[in-house]
C-alpha cells in the first residue's frame, strides 16, 4: 500500500523496467544504481564498464552553511 501511494508523489521513486528481460544489460542496473549515489556524466562506451563522475561541483564542508547544506547536490540550472 505505501509504494502506491508514494508513486503518486514520487513518480521515479523505482524502477519501472522488466529488469530480467533479455533487452536489460548489467550495465543498465548498475547505471542507475550508480546514479543513486550521484553518479553523472555517464560515458556510454561499452556495455561492460562504465565512466563517471561523482559529485562534480560539490563544496568542500567548509562551503557549507545551515541553509545549504542539505541543497547542494541540486544543481543549478545554466542561464
């Protein structure tokens, strides 16, 4: 019951996929595994490894602030 109401919340709270089907590859499951940790700028060139960036942009601690520090991962979008 709470995973149906909090998809009405959270549209892409879970993955929505046949994650056996024989289209899914490994590598699919571990893209966005990875990007729950904050991976980003995936470098699709093999479906055996991936590339990644983790937190790019992030502020060290001392950066952080009471009002910021729970905000920080959202970026801001470009002007």
């Amino acid at each position: 019951m709470r995973r149906a109401q909090m998809s009405r919340v959270a549209p892409y709270g879970e993955i929505r996929d046949n994650t056996i089907g024989a289209e899914v590859m490994p590598i699919d499951m571990l893209r966005a595994k990875l990007s729950f940790f904050g991976a980003t700028h995936f470098d699709p060139r093999s479906d055996r490894w991936v590339r990644i960036c983790m937190y790019a942009g992030a502020p060290y601690p001392e950066e952080l602030g009471p009002d910021t520090a729970d905000l920080w991962v959202y970026p801001e979008l470009a002007q």
